[in-house]
C-alpha cells in the first residue's frame, strides 16, 4: 500500500485549508498554484498564491519544500535525522518610498513573533527607468523543519498570514 510522504500530507493539508479560504469562507482569492518535482535534484516543492477578495494589492504565496535529504532520511526512516519539510511565506508588495520597509518589519515582527522566524525584504526595480515604486519580495522562513505534528498548527499559520496581509495593504 502506497504510504504518502511528510511531505504530500502537509500539501494536501494546506491545500484544502487554502481552498476553503477561497472557495468556503471568500476571504482569499487563488491566483496560481505549483506543484513540482526537479528531477535534477530529487526534490519536491509546492507553492500557493493568494490575495485577500478585497484588497488585491499584496499577494501572499506559501512555499514548502522538501529536498532529496529530506525525502530519502524518511523513506528510510534515518535515526537522527529530523525528517520533515521546509516553510517560508513570501508576501510581493510594491513600495513607494523604502522607508516604508521600516515600518513593514516592524508589522510583520509583531505577527510572526516566533523566535525562529526570519524575515527578509528584497526590492527591485526595472533597470532604466526611474523607479516611482519598488517591488518589495518579503519573505518570512523558518529555521525549523515541519511535519504531521504540525497539522493542527495550519489554521493558526494562516490566520497569520491573513493578518499579515491585511496589515501590509495598509502600509
């Protein structure tokens, strides 16, 4: 019998909260969803994009990942090994001013308070042209892996991640 990875149950649990977001409840929109294998590196990684219904102005993507290392270690069940997936946030915003980076950091901190978590701004512009806004990728990771034991935390992780939207198309 087929026993799925850490990683195809996570996906499919937060695909089906995501899901319900959008299509239960009305709070998000889906704008694009990825589910890939790279098979020059054995790895595996699935990725959801969102906006709130409301405020389309930020877009929300929630990225997991597992690596060879990290599939091989379970399917071999690898004593020692902390076998599970990665999970970062990326939140794509544009900017006017990159003062505006200060005060997201400062948002953002105050949500994702856990100690673990770290938060990456990275801005962009068209080379050649007088930048009027920036595109700000803000990305949150987190240093420790996740697994099945990490299910019931999914609901608390996405009302985050709306609360950070929320709070980003206000800035």
């Amino acid at each position: 019998m087929y026993d799925p990875t850490i990683f195809e149950n996570l996906k499919v649990a937060f695909e089906n909260l995501v899901y319900d977001l959008d299509n239960i409840e009305r709070k998000i929109d889906i704008t694009n969803r990825i589910d890939r294998m790279d098979f020059s590196i054995m790895a595996r990684d699935f990725a959801i994009h969102f906006t709130l219904v409301d405020k389309q102005e930020v877009t929300a993507e929630i990225v997991l990942e597992a690596s060879l290392e990290d599939l091989a270690a379970e399917i071999l069940d690898t004593p020692d090994e902390s076998q599970g997936c990665s999970l970062y946030i990326r939140f794509i915003k544009r900017v006017g001013n990159i003062t505006e980076c200060k005060k997201i950091e400062q948002a953002l901190s105050d949500i994702w308070e856990e100690p673990d978590a770290k938060l990456t701004q990275t801005l962009s512009f068209v080379y050649d042209q007088q930048p009027s806004r920036y595109l700000n990728t803000i990305e949150v990771a987190f240093s420790h892996k996740i697994n099945e034991e990490h299910m019931s935390d999914i609901p608390d992780f996405l009302h985050h991640v709306l609360a950070s939207l929320k709070v980003l198309n206000a800035i």
